[in-house]
C-alpha cells in the first residue's frame, strides 16, 4: 500500500536583529508545498539493509525535483503537521529530474504555526 502524504518544506531563519540579553529564537519559513509517495521504513528492511541509520523513519518520494539541505524540515501537513527532518541530502536515483528522494527522521514535534 503506497502512502501519500502533503508536504510542506521549510527553512530556518535567524533572527536578523540584534537579539537582546535572552536572544531571539530562529523561527521556520515555508518554501514550498508538494506531494509525495510515503514508505515507512520497518525494523525488517533496516535489518536487511545494513549500515542504514537507526533514526531513518520514511523515504519521500517527489515528483519532479525538490531541493533542501539536512537543516531544514518538512511537515507532513495531511498527517497532523508532524515534523520530519532530512537525514541526507536530496538523490535523484536515475538522475532524470523526474524524482527526489528524501530520507527523513519522524520527530515527536508537531508544528503549530
């Protein structure tokens, strides 16, 4: 069963004003919006797959090219705005621009804003 997911990706910004004795937290942008195919990774394909990161949860599967770095996040926007971080940088397996494959890290975060 293919799952299918709406993501939303955004970046980090730093505060761009001087940011006091307490500091001013980074706040997270929206970027873009786009769907795609979701398949959760077992304990059994990690097994089979060794040298997989223990912390991977999901492979997003984008149609078209999707480009991020591993400091920004992607929110699964129709799965309860849960929070996802990148565990790698974006591949392109046939290197078509057809897909991008995002490795991601489910986090216990849930975005609000």
């Amino acid at each position: 069963m293919i799952i299918i997911g709406k993501f939303t990706r955004q970046e980090r910004v730093e505060p761009s004003c001087d940011p006091g004795p307490l500091g001013q937290p980074a706040t997270w942008e929206n970027c873009e919006t786009a769907w795609a195919e979701v398949y959760p990774f077992g304990s059994v394909a990690k097994a089979r797959y060794q040298g997989i990161d223990s912390t991977w949860s999901h492979m997003l599967k984008f149609h078209g090219v999707v480009d991020y770095t591993i400091t920004d996040r992607f929110i699964w926007v129709n799965n309860g705005n849960k929070v996802m971080i990148p565990k790698e940088p974006p591949s392109d397996p046939d290197e078509s621009q057809r897909f991008t494959i995002a490795i991601v890290a489910a986090t216990k975060e849930v975005d609000d804003g």
